[in-house]
C-alpha cells in the first residue's frame, strides 16, 4: 500500500508536529528520499571522478596537459546543461498535473533517459563524442533530480526537514564510496561501468515512484489562472525567487562552497596521479575510492547528528555557518601537507564538515523558499547553485593548474572561495 501524505500547497505550512499517520509516512518516505539522492550521486561521482578522467586521459595518453585542459573542456560545457535543466525540470514538474503524479513522470523519465544517453558516452571514442554524451545525460539527470529534489517541500513538515536533509546527505556520502567502487571495478571497461551506474538510477526511480505517493493530478489543487501560461513563459519567471533577500543570500553561500568544492574535486583523480605521491602499488582510481570511504564515514556521523540537532534546537544558519567554515578550512590541509596522508587528514575533516554543511543548507533553504507553489522551481533555481560552479570551476582549476601556480594553488584558491561562501550564510535573518 503506497503513502499518502498530502501536498503542502493543500494544507500551507505544516506544523512541527504531525499525526501518527503522518509519522509512519515518514519513516517510509525519508529512507526513500536517501536511496534516490544516493543512485543520484552515485552516477554523478562515479562517472565525474573516475571514469570520465580516465575516457579522456585515454584520448590523448601520455599528454597532461592535453587531459587537463580537455577534462576541463568536458566537464564545463557539460556542468551548463546541468545548470540550466535543473530549475527547466523543476518549473515543468511544478506545473505538471497527471494521473501519475506531479513528479513522478519526470523521476521515472529523467531516470531513463539518463541511463540511454549515458550508454551512449560509455562507447564514446573521440572528445567530440565524449563531450556530447555527457552533456545530455547531465541535462537527462537534471530534469530528475529537480523532481526527486522537490519532494522535500512538498511532502516532509518543517519540524522534520532537518532530518529529511540528514538522510540525504548521509546517501550522498555513501554515493561517493558507491560510485567511486562501481568505476574503480571498471577501469578496464569503462562502458560497463557507465551501464552499471545508470541502470541503479533507473531501478531506484522505479523504486521510488512505486513505494511512495506521488500526488495525482486530480489531488492537487488547480493552477491559479495567472500561473496557466505557456512554459516559455513559465520558464522566463523561474529566477525571480533570487529577488528574496534570504534566498538570494543562501544561494549566494551555497555556490561559493561548491565553487571552492570542486575545483578540487573535479580534479582529484589528477591530483592523485600527478601531484599526491601515493603509496607505491596504490593506483589514483583506487586511491580516490578510499578517500571517498573515508569522507563518507565521516559525513555519516557528522550528518545523523548534526541534522536532527538542527532541528532540536532551530538553528540551521548556525549549523551551516560552522560547518562552511570548517570545511573551507580544510582544504587548507593538502596545500601546507602535500602528501597522502595530507590528503587522508583532508577528507577525514572536509567530509566531516561539507557533508553536514549540505544537509542543513538544504533545510534551511527549505525554510527561506518564497513560495510552496513554485517549490520544485525554485529548488531547481538553488541547484544552480552547485550546478553554476561545475560549469565555471574546470575552466578556472585548469587555468590555475597549467598557468597559475599548479594543483596546490587549487586548495588555497578553494579554501578562500569556500569561507566567503559560509560567511554569506551569516546575513540571512529569516531563519535562525
């Protein structure tokens, strides 16, 4: 029997505290939005760190400078359909009303057309191929994560969004040693494991719009006659959440931290191979699966407390701040500590903080949304947020790498872009 718990726009803000139905609909929906977010990122990190360098370091063997510069080439033009399909995804699951649901279609579709288009980019033999394959499945991915995304404010009561966030994040770190596993187990056949990771994110869409209740449109209260228009229209309207100061300013806070982020994560495998003296015997792809284990073990802890936390005492900003900071601060540690156990200390303190840090900025977004009508456009609008970033960081880690300094430039210019990033966080008033 599937769960129902009825969207917020029916019923406005939910309180704190819910009736036990509501409660036994938790317990099933929570696991669930953590299982999507893991396949999610599971794709993400595993094709993105591992496989992807590696297809390209492939094209031109032997030239680092040819790897750098055509990586970043890749993964930029690619990060831009992500940029832009997400918020498209979300203002057209907004909108969407049909007897399967307001999400569903879009998590069960996206899911698929991820998987056909990432299959293609497994067989991909030229960069002209490689470059085209991995900027439609980013924009495939998009459309559904905007959807799996937008199940927070639609379905989970404020009082519980701490803990919704937590699970999350808590998947995402388990997708990272998940992702990167399933790609270092195929590094010598990369289109196995490009099939490998879009087929879990094809089962757990199936999963999830069976197990959980997706809202049909006959459930859904109609669009205001101002809100029918055409989707070009619709879609000219999808930044104007940006003209609220709190969200402008959580937005703000969150693209600077994963601009930080991933200029050196876009870039780890790289960093291990050329810069990181690695044990001998140790291989990079092997290499950034452990230290993936290890920011997922420290995530996991850090994320189970620090979530619920945020919601036992009502301080998200607080939470985010803190945990911003920390994790700026830890990308100082490879820069003065150039070695494999710099980079150990580094991801057992980075994962501990940027985990976290994702869990209760994506509450505390939650809480800063100017409308729960448009909740999945404007979610959509916040993942540009760490979607902007991977379009602008491989152009900028690349530049710094081959002209500015090399890969240790890369952790002091992160480290800098991710403390001011935190420090926006402490501007937002509407939420404590």
């Amino acid at each position: 029997m599937s769960e129902h718990v009825s969207p917020l726009s029916d019923q406005g803000p939910p309180s704190a505290t819910t009736p036990a139905t509501g409660r036994r609909s938790m317990r099933r929906l929570i696991p669930m939005l953590g299982v999507g977010n893991l396949a999610v990122y599971a794709f993400y990190l595993g094709i993105g760190a591992v496989l992807l360098p590696l297809q390209v370091q492939g094209l031109t063997p032997g030239d680092e400078e040819a790897a750098v510069a055509n990586l970043g080439l890749v993964s930029g033009i690619a990060a831009v359909f992500g940029t832009v399909f997400n918020p498209i995804g979300g203002a057209l699951s907004d909108r969407t009303r049909s007897r399967w649901g307001r999400r569903n279609p879009w998590i069960l579709g996206g899911a698929l057309a991820g998987f056909l288009l990432v299959l293609v980019l497994g067989f991909a033999d030229s960069l002209l191929m490689v470059v085209v394959g991995w900027c439609l499945a980013q924009g495939a991915m998009n459309l559904h994560q905007a959807a799996v995304t937008a199940i927070i404010p639609d379905r989970v009561p404020y009082g519980r969004r701490g803990t919704a966030a937590a699970a999350m994040g808590i998947a995402i770190a388990l997708a990272g040693v998940v992702g990167t596993g399933v790609a270092t187990l195929f590094t010598d056949s990369l289109p196995l494991g490009h099939i490998l990771l879009g087929g879990l994110v094809v089962a757990v869409a199936v999963l999830l719009t069976t197990a959980t209740h997706d809202p049909r449109g006959d459930e859904l209260p109609p669009r205001a006659a101002a809100d029918r228009i055409g989707p070009l229209a619709a879609l000219g309207r999808f930044l104007s959440a940006l003209s609220h100061r709190d969200f402008a300013l959580v937005f703000v806070g969150r693209a600077l931290l994963f601009l930080g982020y991933f200029l050196i994560f876009g870039f780890q495998l790289y960093i291990l191979d050329y810069f990181i003296e690695l044990p001998e015997g140790l291989a990079p792809a092997a290499a950034v699966t452990i230290l993936s284990l290890i920011t997922a073990v420290a995530t996991i802890v850090t994320t189970a407390i620090g979530g619920p936390l945020s919601d036992r005492f009502d301080r998200r900003r607080l939470f985010a701040l803190v945990c911003g900071v920390v994790s700026a601060g830890a990308m100082l540690i490879p820069f003065f500590v150039p070695t494999w156990t710099g980079m150990l200390v580094f991801a057992l303190v980075n994962g501990s903080a940027f985990g976290c840090f994702m869990a209760v900025d994506t509450a505390l977004a939650t809480l800063v949304l100017p409308s729960d009508a448009d909740a999945a456009r404007d979610m959509g609008v916040l993942n540009i947020a760490a979607a902007g970033p991977q379009v602008i960081a491989p152009f900028v880690a690349s530049a710094i790498i081959l002209h500015l300094g090399g890969y240790g430039s890369l952790f002091l210019v992160g480290s800098t872009v991710g403390l001011l990033g935190a420090l926006a966080i402490v501007f937002v008033r509407g939420v404590r």
